[in-house]
C-alpha cells in the first residue's frame, strides 16, 4: 500500500504530468476486458487549463461484473 505524507497532497505543475497531485479534466472513459476476461476502465484526463497535458490511466476491476 502507498504511504503519502503531506509532500504528497501539494499540487504539481510543469510539462508533464509527474508523480503527484495535478488538477485534471476528465475526457473519456473506455470500458473493456482484456484477453483474460478480465475488466478494467482506461481514463484519459487532460490539464484543463491548456489542455497541453494529457494521460491515460486504467484502472482494473477485481469484483466479478463490476463492469456492468
């Protein structure tokens, strides 16, 4: 499990988007499974200031039918 401290909660900002906190707009979610069955959520956020920034990140579900 992740240990956090206060360094942690303090917002990033820069060119791209490091490890830390960073205010994000979300733009898409894309539900699936992969080649196992197995589901998941990829999350695809932007800066919502300029819109520059971007990452996807995907979550997995570990609850049977989580997805529906």
């Amino acid at each position: 499990m992740a240990d956090f401290n206060d360094d942690h909660k303090k917002e990033m900002s820069g060119k791209y988007f490091d490890t830390g906190v960073h205010k994000v707009a979300i733009r898409l979610f894309e539900f699936d499974t992969d080649e196992k069955d197995r589901e998941y959520v990829d999350v695809s956020v932007t800066d919502p200031e300029t819109e520059e920034k971007e990452a996807t990140v995907r979550f997995w579900f570990h609850t049977d039918g989580a997805i529906k």
